[in-house]
C-alpha cells in the first residue's frame, strides 16, 4: 500500500510541470494527526489513546483548466496513518514479532472556497469520498543490534487488508499568494476532517499468536466504525 501511495505522489510532481495558472493545479503534502472516537478508539486503543499519525497528500484541478478563477476545484486525496503496534512473545518457531496496525483511504476530493479572494487568507470546506482500508503487517522485531549487523529481516509474514467504503468532511485554510500573473506560491495550510464510513471487518490488537502445534500465525478479526477527527498541516504548491 506505501508503494501506491509512492507512485501516486510521482504522479503528482510530475503534474505540477503543466500548471498555467495560479489555480490550475494544486499539489498539497501534510502530516496527519488521527483521534479515533467511540467503537473505533475502543478497538484500536493503544499507548497514545487511540492517537494516530501519518502523512498524505492531495492532487486538485481547477475545472475551468487555467482559464477562469473557479470556487470549486476537484481531484483526488491519498492518506496513511499508523495506529499503533503490538508485540508476539517469541516462540520454538519463531522470534519476537511486531504488527503494524494502519488506516489508508484514497478517492475523490471536491474543495469549495469560502472566499471569493484570489488571494490571502483563503477558508475552505472539503468533500471525500473513497475507499479506506484497515492493514496488518505483521514482520520479525528487529533488534537495534540486527540493524547494526546488517540483519534486519524485512519480510512480511502476515498482512490483512480489509476494504471498505469511506467519506468525510472537513474545514480548513490557507494563505494564498500569487507570485506573478502565472503562477503561484507555496503556502501552508490547516485542516480539521472528520472521517467516517461503512463498518469494516478488522483484526483484533492482542489477537496475533502462534500456534504452539504448528507455528503458523493465527488472528481473530471483528467489525468495526471508522469515525475519526484528524488534525492535518501540510504546504500546498
């Protein structure tokens, strides 16, 4: 999944080269800060209460391709947050393990201004709808000393990906700057969304053993809400 997200921001970058205009195209990057709230914090619980945290990025199109100031833009939005790890006791099969517990979502994404201002201080509402997918990765726990010695196993032993339908809405703003007729500044930007959707099917933290007859992995899955507030900072271009 990091891999299509990889592949996506390159998509990105390379569009920024064909902008024409101050609106054009927007390319934006942020860090997420995820709170999860009621069935979905309860079952992700972890060391931070629930907190998640990750990155993402955004792609957003003026509809009017370059040629007229548009109110309304539209593209698409790609997130990854990590909601925490757990640990697996070593065994006669195998050592210690850790499981990486993520959330991504990918799809659609309207932006509405709330100010005619072409330039400065520029509120906004955010429209998402998209697929969102609950990840295990479950690997090896390297030791700092692994590392060192140039012995890291890198190999996913067990992923799960469950997908599923996802929406959200969200507030935010930037500071718009225009630095000539054609084209426009960087400029950094603060969004609160909230996030929900269809329930999901998930593993349960604390579920990842290994048999103690065969040693191959086992896990216990349930079904969830997704309903999160994320906190999001990131620089729009």
């Amino acid at each position: 999944m990091r891999s299509l997200f990889f592949v996506i921001a390159l998509s990105a970058l390379s569009g920024m080269s064909f902008a024409q205009g101050p609106l054009n195209v927007q390319v934006g990057f942020h860090g997420n800060i995820g709170f999860p709230v009621g069935e979905f914090r309860e079952n992700f619980n972890n060391s931070l209460g629930g907190t998640g945290w990750g990155a993402g990025m955004t792609m957003l199109f003026n509809p009017k391709m370059g040629r007229a100031y548009s109110p309304v833009i539209v593209g698409f939005e790609g997130n990854y947050m990590n909601l925490g790890t757990d640990k697996t006791r070593e065994t006669k099969y195998l050592p210690q393990l850790k499981t990486t517990f993520n959330y991504f979502n990918i799809g659609p994404l309207v932006r509405v201004f709330l100010s005619n201002r072409k330039v400065g201080f520029t509120p906004f509402i955010d429209g998402f709808i998209g697929m969102k997918i609950l990840n295990t990765n479950t690997k090896i726990d390297n030791t700092i000393f692994d590392t060192i010695n140039n012995e890291e196993s890198l190999e996913s032993l067990l992923s799960t990906n469950y997908e599923s339908l996802g929406y959200g809405v969200g507030l935010g703003f930037y500071n718009r700057k225009i630095r000539n007729e054609n084209e426009s500044e960087h400029s950094f930007f603060l969004r609160l969304m909230y996030q929900n959707g269809d329930r999901i099917p998930y593993v349960k933290r604390g579920s990842i053993q290994v048999d103690s007859d065969e040693g191959y992995i086992t896990y216990q899955t349930g079904r969830t809400e997704t309903a999160m507030v994320s906190l999001q900072l990131g620089i729009i271009f």
